[in-house]
C-alpha cells in the first residue's frame, strides 16, 4: 500500500498562479505515519496511476466538481486509505475527560466490527484520526460513499457524529508525528501530552463496508429552533458566551476579518448619530451570515458578540432592538438554510433519477455492480461525445439523435434538466458546455444511425468499446391515429397508369425499419403530381423530402432529417471519396454509408433512404450509371435497386379536371399536404400510413430478395444504362448517318464515301430495311464526330451492346436499331428517318 505526502499542507496544483507545481513524496505503508518530520507534513489518501501503474511524479490533483481535473484517457486516481475525522464539541481542545469517553465507546464495540479493523489512530489537538487501508484501492468516484457508510456506523453504534467532510477524497491530512508552528500548537506534536499513535497491518475491502450515496443527517444544511422575542437571552449569559477566551469569539474575529461589522465589534467604533439603527441592522445580518451554522454557534452568542456595540449605543431600548434583529436575522437564514436542505435533497434524488435514466441506456455488462460507483458513472456518461460532435441525455431518457456542438449543450441541459443546480454557476448563469462535459461527458467510439420503428438511441457492446445506435425519426401519431383510405388519391394513382406498383411501392416505403426499396423514378407531364407523392411521403415523418443534391454530397445531414429523398434535379458527378453510383447501390439497401454535418464528425448511417427521382431528363440516370458504359450484369444489378415509370397524361387530366393541383390545397375536404390531420389535413401522409398498415395486417411486405420492393429491368432505361453518358451521342451520329443513307437511297443521290464505305442498308425479301456498319472503321468515324468528348474505347463498347450476332462475309455486321430509337426518343434526338424503315426483331442469317 502507497501514500502520498508533502512536506506542508500547501502543495501547489496544476493551474497555480504562478505556473508552478508541488511535487509529492511517494513512500510505501507505514513509512509516512512512523517517521518524524521536522515539518508540518500533510498525506493524501489517493494515488495517481499511469497505464494502470502509480505514476513515476505524484502531485495535489486539482479538482472541480469532485472530479479530477485534467485527467487523461490513460490517468487514474486511485484511493488507498478511508480517513475519518472526529472534533471534540465546539471544536476546542479535546479534553483528557472526552479522550477517555471516546476510546470507552469503541472498546464495547464487538471484536469483529470493521470499525476495529483501523490501521492507524493518533489523537490530534482537536480531537482524533482514524485511518482504514484499502487491501484493493478503488476509484475516487466511490471513496464519497464508504465514508459515508464509516460514519454512519459510527453514529448508529457508538453516537460518536465524525466530521462529514472527511467525505472529501481530495483533502489532505496532517501526518501524526509532524513539527507546528502555527499559534494552535507549537513545537513537534510527538511531544505534545495528548500524543497517542495506534499502528497496525490490519487491512479491509470496500465491500466490507456499506456504501452511503444519501448526505448524512448533520451534514445538511444547518437549522435552528425558530426565535421568539421572550427567547431573549440573559445578558451576563450571552457576554460569557462569547468572551475574548471563547472559540466562538476567536472564530468570528476570524470569519468577519475585513467586514463592516469587524470595525464595530473588534475595534470599538460607535455608529454615527444618525445612522445608528442602520448600522445595528447591518451589522447583525454580517454575523448571523458569517456564523449562522458553525459548529456550537447559537443566537445568544451572536447576542453576546454584539453587546459592546449595544452598550455604545447608550440607549435604554438598544438591547430590545439588537435581539430583535438577531432574532429576525437568525429566522430568516435558518429558512433560507431549511430552503436550501430542501432543494439539496430533491437536487440528489433527481441526479439520481438522471444517473438510471442513463445506465437503462448501456448493456447491463458494462454497467459498474457496486451502487455507490453506479450514480457517479451514470451522470459521467450523461453526455455522449463523438468526436466534435455532442449527444446530450434528454429528459425522456434518450440521448439526443441530432448531434449538437459543444457550445450548444448548455442550452440543451437547460431546456431539458433546469431544475438540476450541478448545471448552473452560483450566480444562476449556466455552466460553459466544455465544463458541462468535463464532468458529465465521456468519449465515445462510434455512432451509428439505424433504422427502427421508434425513435430513440441505445448503446451496444462492440468489443470493450460501446456504440451509440440513434433511429433519429419515427412515424407521426397523430398520422397513425388518423390514417384512412382515401379514393381521391387512389384514383389519381389509378390514373397514372401504376396503381399496383405506386401502391405496393409506397406501403413498403414506410417500412423502414423492415429494410431497403428500390429507389422510384417517376416520368410524366407537368402536373401529374411527381413531386406531390415525395411531399406525402415525406410527411408520414413529419418533414419534408432532403434533396438529392444534399443527399449525396458530402455534408449529408439532412439524412438525419427525413428518410426520403427527392431527386427533381442533376446530381452531383462525384461524392468525396465515393462514387455517385457506388453511393446510391450502397444507401439503397441499408450498407453502411457516411454521414457528416458542417464542423462536425463523420458517423455512419444504415437506414436505407426512400430515393423519388422525378426529373423528365435521363442526366440522373446516366449520372447512376456513373457516365460510363455497364455490362449487362451491371445493368440488371442497378436496373434491381430502380422501378421506372412513365406516368399517364391522365393524371395530370385528373386534376386538371379538380382545377389543378391547386385542388391538393384548397380541397373542402382537407389539404393533400400540411393542415392538422385530425381536422383533414394530411390527406395523402395519412393515405400513405393506412397502406402501410393495411400491407402488415395483411401480412405483405414479406422480403424475398435483398429490397422490400426490387426494380425489374427497362429497355429504356437498359439502354441509357449500359451506353453510359456517351450513348446519346453514338446514336445522334447514328441517327444521322441512317437519315444520310435513306435520303440519297430515295433520291438517287450519291453518299459521301467515307459513309459508303461504312454503313449501308440492306433490304429484304419483305421490303424491309436493316442497317449494316463496318465496325472498326465506323468506330473511328462516330469517335471523330464526337470530337473527343468519348473515347474510341467507350465507343466500342456501345456499339457491341447494339450489334446483332449476324455477320456478313464482307466485314458488315448488323445493328440492333430499337435500342438506338429508344435512346433518340429519350434524348429528343431526330430519328425520323430511323422510324421510316422497319427493323426486325429477329437477327437475319448469314
């Protein structure tokens, strides 16, 4: 067992004023408590550690808020003695007599007491230490409570009440055999006629002894007896209680130095004429607020102090009116202090209330057994800090699922927790965030965003680390409560043409915690109501759809937001450190993707966002495609995580006929998006809920593949997907070639011969026409047209996925010209000439 010592009690701490730091002795037991010190040395009853070992340089550990200050990832303090401090009554010199009765007391305790079990007793001046070794040390965080739990025993067996500060595990002791020079005793204390020093190698567990988390009966604050005037004290009384010789009167010398009423009590100075009651009401609130609680100071010492000054007053109502406002003073800080006890008490049970609420968040394995480390570890943990980013408990008992900043927690705790005063400075303010974490927040590994049914956060286990899983949006109850079927939005559906698929597509959308859906890419007319079924989507969670430009840059947290993403312009080419496409393939389905706020640290998210692409123009699906061309397999695998469906002129028609969407507003039975669902607003949020319900009642929604609802493969889409960003292209060249061909075909006119010599059109037996390229030379000839925005690379491979197996002797081989239509159509390319030759569908033979 280790001890810590200095050479007087005023070792300098780290953050002195003077940048300076006193360095401790580290010596092993009993050395410290049998050596003759020629100072006056102090011990401390804890142990710094490094890397689980004592550290090499020992100091005074400064403290705030009775945590060590400074302490890093790697540093402990460690308590290896329990130190109790009894006080004779008044806090005089102990008399032989009061030595006596206390060791009387503690030899009818029984044999086997722990409170036998002491390593160390010496009597002091003013009374006696009493001194357990730990056989394991245990954090400071518990020494508070095993204290407490010594002094209860020593109360509950012997009435021996034991100095509650002794609670203190940062405080220093003085060592038995030390030399004062202090005006209390002078000279080596081993000489002194009341020196006694018990030893012995007699060592206890922390177990041994109960743990105490409730503040003890007398250390609360401090009340009295409520005064009435007949309690007015006999005056020669109140003078010797408080005498020159008096502990009380050398106390208050003390504790009033520098103060008004000094000037008048200790000097001798008489009030003004004029300003003598004055002076008699301020002088008797500075006493009774410097000395109201001191251990054995009453009303009639106060009245004692006071009397020198009564008499200078030389009047005969003087005496009546000191007491009075004694009495009044003394009433008033004895309400103040009963106030005070009150709200200490309701402040430790709502400390305690917040320290569960947060260990019902960690995995019961990681949570400490013992009660009295629980409390202290559960407000240690009542922020959680990833990074630069903070997750503040809230007063449901959740963390916080949007990160906040360090300078915003102290509004948070505020808003959340205002009746807790470990959060306020004494002058009310609220303490600075970095303080708040300082002693409330502890590190993290990760945080994860999840998806689930409620909103909410949990901790899990992640090898000796735990994680921080948030789902950060749940559906709306007043949504759910007021979810019905609604036809004027099922007939809009049912005019789109895609009633099943919309249908079957939105109820699973909902279904966030059940897993990804293949993203929905709409393509109709102005007005059909594209965008409308992203904001009904959106409102199911009560927010509006993140825009796709966000939801794949990098600063994404608006994913936090909502889980719908609506797609209505370009994406951007590229994400930091991800692709575009290899983002979308990865968020679709749930992998882990990143998420990152401006200032803040990246975290990881698995909910699979909702994807509505609603833009006309094929750019976002060409920018899915990554702007290169895919295999075929690539294709099917993007073509899985996509539905695409080109909406019919009817629904734009349906509410054209109800006077436009304007109908979604201004609706006489509520509005589509926004309102109050309970009086019919939400109509479509509230629709969409009802599918969703209905599907798990009836039991769909059953997962067959890796998505709730995969994507089939689209010609159309296949060919923008597998021609890349340079498919238009190729086809405009194509497009315009085969219009060349047909013109000079029909009006007997000659080609240009770097285009004969290439392309020609052969005509069947059925009078229809095919077309026939010359492909490596014709690759040459499209690339040259591009003008090097394509390579002749990706052009090849276009024209690979175009071509027909068919094959002519000369070197021409066919082209499969329906996929080169669709593209045109998609791109507004010419393709008139295209049209007017019949292509095919089977390949001719050679």
């Amino acid at each position: 067992m280790l001890s810590i010592y200095h050479h007087d009690r005023y070792a300098k701490k780290l953050g002195s004023a003077d940048n300076t730091v006193s360095i401790l002795r580290i010596a092993k037991w009993p050395l410290p408590f049998t050596e003759q010190h020629d100072t006056d040395a102090h011990f401390w009853p804890y142990v710094s550690y490094v890397n689980g070992h004592p550290a090499e340089t020992q100091i005074s550990v400064a403290v705030q808020n009775k945590r060590p200050r400074g302490l890093g990832a790697h540093e402990a303090v460690l308590v290896h003695y329990l130190v109790l401090e009894y006080d004779a009554p008044g806090h005089g010199t102990m008399t032989q007599e009061q030595r006596e009765e206390f060791l009387h007391k503690l030899s009818g305790l029984e044999p086997d007491s722990v409170l036998l079990r002491f390593a160390c007793f010496y009597w002091t001046r003013a009374g006696a230490r009493v001194i357990y070794r730990l056989r394991t040390p245990i954090s400071f965080e518990r020494y508070e409570s095993k204290v407490r739990g010594l002094l209860y025993l020593f109360d509950k067996h012997l009435g021996l009440r034991l100095d509650p500060s002794s609670s203190q595990w940062w405080r220093c002791y003085r060592l038995p055999k030390v030399v004062r020079s202090d005006g209390k005793d002078n000279g080596p204390s081993w000489e002194q006629p009341y020196f006694d020093l018990l030893l012995s190698e007699e060592e206890i567990e922390a177990e041994d002894v109960q743990s105490v988390m409730q503040p003890l009966p007398w250390e609360q604050a401090t009340t009295a007896p409520h005064l009435r005037t007949e309690d007015m004290p006999d005056r020669d009384e109140a003078f010797m209680a408080a005498a020159e010789n008096t502990e009380v009167y050398k106390r208050a010398k003390k504790r009033l130095k520098n103060s008004l009423a000094y000037t008048f009590i200790f000097e001798g100075t008489t009030p003004q004429v004029g300003q003598r009651d004055a002076t008699l009401v301020k002088v008797t609130g500075s006493i009774v607020g410097k000395l109201f609680g001191e251990s054995g100071c009453t009303a009639t010492h106060v009245y004692g102090l006071m009397l020198p000054l009564i008499d200078r007053l030389e009047a005969d109502d003087a005496p009546a009116k000191a007491w009075r406002l004694v009495q009044h003073a003394w009433n008033a800080e004895n309400e103040k202090r009963s106030h005070a006890q009150e709200q200490q008490i309701e402040a430790s049970h709502r400390l305690r209330e917040i320290a569960e609420m947060v260990i019902a968040q960690f995995p019961t394995d990681t949570v400490p057994d013992q009660d009295d480390e629980r409390e202290v570890w559960g407000l240690q943990r009542m922020i959680l800090v990833h990074g630069a980013n903070c997750y503040p408990l809230t007063r449901d008992g959740i963390y916080l699922s949007s990160p906040i900043r360090t300078p915003q927690v102290s509004a948070h705790l505020r808003e959340h927790f205002p009746e807790v005063a470990a959060f306020y400075r004494t002058n009310g303010s609220t303490r600075a965030g970095q303080d708040l974490i300082n002693d409330f927040g502890v590190n993290i590994r990760e945080t994860r965003f999840v998806a689930a049914r409620r909103k909410g956060s949990a901790l899990r286990r992640a090898g000796n680390d735990v994680v921080l899983e948030i789902c950060p949006f749940e559906i709306r109850q007043d949504i759910v409560e007021t979810a019905c079927y609604d036809e004027d939005v099922a007939s809009w559906w049912r005019a789109t043409g895609h009633y099943a698929v919309i249908r079957e597509w939105i109820e699973n959308a909902v279904a966030i915690d059940e897993g990804g859906i293949a993203g929905l890419s709409l393509r109709g007319p102005k007005g059909c109501g594209k965008t409308l079924l992203a904001l009904g989507l959106a409102e199911v969670w009560g927010t509006s759809p993140v825009s796709g430009a966000e939801a794949f840059s990098r600063f994404n947290s608006g994913l936090l937001r909502t889980p719908v993403v609506l797609c209505d312009e370009g994406l951007p080419k590229k994400q930091d450190g991800m692709s575009v496409p290899d983002m979308y393939r990865t968020m679709v389905v749930g992998s882990d993707y990143p998420i990152e706020a401006k200032f803040g640290s990246t975290m990881m998210s698995s909910i699979p966002p909702r994807f509505i692409f609603t833009a006309n123009n094929p750019d976002i699906i060409k920018t899915l495609a990554g702007g290169r061309v895919l295999t075929r397999e690539d294709t099917e695998a993007l073509a899985q995580r996509l539905i695409h469906l080109d909406l019919s002129v009817e629904a734009t028609a349906h509410f054209a006929a109800r006077g436009g969407l304007q109908h979604t507003r201004g609706s006489a039975r509520g509005a589509w998006i926004g309102g109050d669902p309970y009086k019919g607003g939400c109509r479509l949020a509230r629709m969409i809920a009802w599918c969703y319900m209905e599907s798990r009642k009836q039991g769909r929604g059953y997962r067959a593949g890796r998505l709730l609802v995969e994507g089939q493969v689209d010609t159309r889409i296949a060919a923008l997907l597998e021609g890349g960003g340079a498919a238009p292209e190729v086809a405009w060249v194509m497009c315009g070639d085969i219009e060349r061909m047909v013109l000079a075909d029909e009006a007997h006119m000659g080609v240009e011969p770097s285009l004969l010599k290439n392309m020609v059109l052969h005509s069947e037996a059925d009078g229809t026409k095919t077309v026939w390229i010359r492909k490596m030379d014709y690759i040459r000839r499209v690339a040259d047209k591009i003008g090097g925005r394509s390579s002749t690379a990706d052009v090849r491979r276009i024209l690979d996925r175009w071509m027909s197996t068919a094959r002519k002797s000369d070197g021409f081989s066919m082209i499969r010209t329906e996929e080169i239509l669709t593209i045109a159509k998609q791109e507004d390319i010419d393709c008139t000439a295209l049209e007017s030759i019949s292509v095919p569908m089977q390949e001719i033979p050679k």
